[in-house]
C-alpha cells in the first residue's frame, strides 16, 4: 500500500510555526502584564515625577545604562541570552514576588511613594531574571538597586521620607546630648538653631546623605564584581548605621558650638565640611569592610533550550500559570486597596465674625508642592482680628505626606527662624509657638482633626498606622507683629480657629 505524506500543517492536532511563536510569548506577556497591573500606581508616579529628574540624574541614569551594555559585551563572546520562554529561578523569584508582596502591605500601613516605586523597580529586575541568563542577572542586581534608589530619590526628598527624618534626627540629637548632661536643649531648639544657621531641614535630615552613601556602596559592589550574599548585607546595615551615626553626629556638634558655646560663625562654618567628612569616613569604612565579601564567580551558562530546563518545566506544568494567577490576584488586592482610599478632605472655611478674612493666592512654591497631592484642599486668607494681623495657611488631606513643616517655609521665604517652642494655647490646642526674624514676627501651628490636636508630625504620621484616611489639617498662621502666647487675643483668636475647623471637620463627616 503506498503511504501518502500528509503535511503537518494540514493535521488537525498540529500547530504552526507562527502559532508556535504567540503561544510561546503568551506567557511572559501575560505575567508582565499582572505585574504592572499590580503595580499601575508606582508606573504613574514614576512617569510623572520622571519630567522633574535634574539633568545631572539623567545623565547618571543614561551612564548606566551605557556602562551596563558595554559591561556585558565587553568580556563576552556573544551578547547575554534573553528567552520568552522563561524559567522559574529561584531568586529572581523571590525578588519579584517579595517586592509586590511587600508593596501591598506598606501602603497598608504606611503609605510612601518612593518606596513603593524602589520596590517596584527591584521587582521588574526579579522578572527580568526569569528571562535572562543567571550569570548576567546576578553579576548586575546592583545596577538594579542603583536605579531604584535613583528614580523615587530625586526632586521630591520634602515629601516622603524628609519629614520625619528630620523630626527623629531631633529627637534622636536631644537625647544624645542629654547623655552628657546637656539637657536644657530641646528637639525644637535643634530643629532650628539660632539664626537659621544649621536648621536641620531635608539636608541635615539625612536622606541625602544616605542616597549617597547607599549609591558608593552600590556602585563598589558592581564595579568589584562582589557577589551579594548575607556578607555584602551585613556590610550595607554597617554603611547605614555609619551614615545615620555621621548626621546624628554632625548635628549634635553643630548644636553645641551654636548654641553650648555660642559659637554661631563657626557653626556655620562647621555645617558643610562635617557633613562632607561624615560621608567620605563612612563611605571609606564601607569599601574597607566591602573587601572581604567576595567576589561574583560565574557558573557555566545556561542554554535556555537545553534538555535539562525543558525536563524541569515539562515535570511542572501548573508553575508558570499558578505564577500568573499569583501576580495577578495580587493586582487585584492592589487594585481594590486604591479604590477604597479616595475620600474628600474638608468643608470650606466659614470664620465667625470678628474675624475679617479675605482669601489671598498661594506663593508659586506652594503652588508646586501642593499641586504634587491632587487630594489636597488648601485656603491662604489674610485676617483681622481686632488688634492682630497678619496671613494662615490651611492644609486639609487623608495623608501625611501632604505636610511640610511650616518653619522649613518660613525659612526658605527668607524669615530666619529664632525659636520653636511647644505651648498650650487653649485646653484643646497645643500648638508650636516660632519667633521669627530676630523677634519681630510670631507664628503658630498645629495639626487637628475630628478627634484629635497635636503639634507632633510623628503623632499625625502614627495616627495613620492605626486611622487610615481620616481627614486632617494643618493650622498655620503668622501674625505681623512679635507676640506672646499668653497673650488674650492670641487665645481667642486661636479658639476661633480651632471652633472653625472643627465645625469643617464635623461638617464633612455629616455630608459623608
């Protein structure tokens, strides 16, 4: 009998090379899509932040990329592997799956941008690994930390992580110079030191430093060929400390030559060159400690076509799509998390009588930073209050990051501030009382809601730990003459706000 040949093509169980192809793209496509599905809202403040990146970043970020291709083509006879047809490792794995999981629950907790754009960043590079091949995944992770301590850290270190940096690094001084029995300084003399000379604003809080320091750390690492083990942590927990010590350190010096010995001149000397040397000495410490991980050795490449790595997905036909159904059940908690978070701040303003107020514009700074936060509602009103005068700023939203010492705004604005002190105005207000311009001007403010009054950012920053989305204000007035807390029409005053505000609060919470 004469067998005919019957093309493949023509089968009913066969596939075609092009439908081949789609199904083999399929997946990958279908993961990549759950990831950044899981993570739309780190992709939409990343792109948006992207426009504000100084150039010097850019240009770092483009070094990179350049240093990154040269690198792997370089010592290589051939350019490194990359297949559609991923294999489930475990590290990039755990990277990938560790961040998204981590994500979800610190913006449950505690809800910070740039971390959860760091750890998105680092996730992509865990899903990437699933795709290329080991040697090159592993030997370039810290280029992976790199830009993600890059991106989210650029433009935008006053919201975030700024202000209570700033808050602890007071806290944290006050109680190292009550060590050595100096106890009559307190955090709000070291926030701002006499004369504006070293206020311990976003600089002096450490987030740069700490960039800095992270990036060295994470450069050496890349350039040396160290491989990143429970070694290498050790050393970046050691760099950390180093880093937070130094600034801690810096500041403490900078408090007692300023204010100690009276030494404001040298103070402000002292400011740029103690900062310097604590970086240089902790970054040096690092590199030193760095020499004793050791170095990246590479395995034999793996040929993603080889026998062996089709026996292992041919004997685990549910992992890729259990992975799939993973990532995506995690966009879904992602996704229903954003939804439930949207509420609206406050009822507009409505000031009793003997107060006259007539609503003024915001300066272009503050239209900048608030313009970051589309949830926030802001009112700037100029006021009389039979004898005192002078502007408040209102600042109404469900999240701390909204918040921008008001001292540190005062100072840019060019108004040096002389004083911070912590006052109890009325029974229900206890507020930050500022002495501005060498005593010619006064300012108060604090933080109120439906419950609650407070002049510690840390309180707000706590109460969402525990209250998610509940509205609160910031109280900001800055009178135009120098006054006393204890003075009458300052209580009376600062009791018709209060009332106000509480009365908007109150308000809103009925309409809702």
């Amino acid at each position: 009998m004469q067998r005919t040949n019957i093309p493949n093509s023509d089968l009913p169980d066969a596939v075609s090379p092009n439908s081949a192809v789609n199904l083999v793209w399929l997946a990958p496509f279908l993961l990549a899509l759950a990831w950044f599905w899981a993570n739309i809202s780190a992709v939409k403040w990343l792109l948006s932040s992207f426009v504000e990146i100084p150039t010097l970043y850019k240009i770092v970020i483009g070094f990179l990329i350049v240093a990154l291709v040269v690198r792997s083509t370089g010592k290589c006879d051939r350019p490194p592997g990359f297949s559609p047809n991923f294999v489930l490792r475990r590290y990039p794995l755990l990277l990938m799956l560790g961040a998204g999981i981590c994500s979800i629950a610190l913006q449950c907790i505690i809800d910070i941008k740039q971390i959860t754009v760091l750890l998105f960043i680092l996730g992509t590079y865990g899903l990437c690994g699933l795709m290329v091949e080991p040697n090159f995944w592993r030997k370039n992770l810290p280029v992976a930390g790199l830009l993600a301590c890059i991106l989210p850290f650029n433009s935008q270190f006053n919201s975030g992580l700024g202000l209570p940096a700033r808050v602890l690094t007071a806290q944290i001084v006050e109680q190292l110079l009550s060590l050595l029995h100096i106890g009559a300084i307190s955090s709000y003399d070291i926030i701002v030191l006499e004369n504006g000379i070293a206020h311990v604003d976003v600089p002096c809080s450490g987030i740069k430093t700490l960039l800095v320091g992270t990036l060295f750390l994470l450069a050496a690492t890349w350039l040396e060929c160290r491989k990143l083990s429970l070694k290498w942590l050790a050393v970046c927990a050691a760099n950390f400390l180093m880093l937070v010590s130094a600034n801690a350190l810096r500041v403490a010096v900078l408090v007692l030559v300023a204010q100690v010995f009276q030494q404001p001149t040298y103070a402000a000397m002292l400011h740029v060159p103690l900062g310097i040397v604590g970086l240089i000495g902790a970054c040096f410490l690092s590199w030193l400690m760095l020499q004793k991980v050791p170095k990246f050795q590479e395995t034999k490449q793996i040929d993603f076509n080889s026998q062996r790595d089709l026996e292992i997905l041919k004997n685990q036909p549910f992992a890729k799509p259990g992975l799939i159904v993973a990532v995506a059940v995690l966009a879904v908690i992602s996704q229903l998390y954003h939804v439930e978070s949207e509420k609206l701040a406050i009822a507009p303003l409505k000031f009793p009588e003997p107060i006259v107020s007539e609503s003024i514009p915001l300066n272009p700074s503050e239209q900048k930073f608030f313009g970051n936060y589309p949830g926030t509602q802001t009112e700037k009103k100029r006021f009389v209050s039979g004898n005192l005068r002078g502007s408040m700023l209102t600042v109404a939203s469900t999240s701390w990051q909204t918040y921008h010492a008001p001292e540190l705004c005062f100072v840019a604005s060019g108004i040096p501030v002389n004083r911070i002190e912590k006052k109890q105005l009325t029974p229900e207000i206890t507020a930050r009382w500022l002495s501005l311009k060498d005593n010619q001007l006064s300012a108060v403010y604090w933080l109120q809601s439906a419950q609650l009054t407070t002049d510690n950012f840390m309180s707000r920053i706590g109460s969402d730990l525990t209250n998610k989305n509940h509205t609160w204000v910031l109280v900001s007035i800055l009178f135009d003459s120098s006054l006393q807390a204890e003075n009458h029409e300052v209580k009376e005053f600062a009791s018709h706000v209060y009332d106000t505000v509480k009365q908007s609060l109150q308000g809103q919470m009925n309409e809702n």
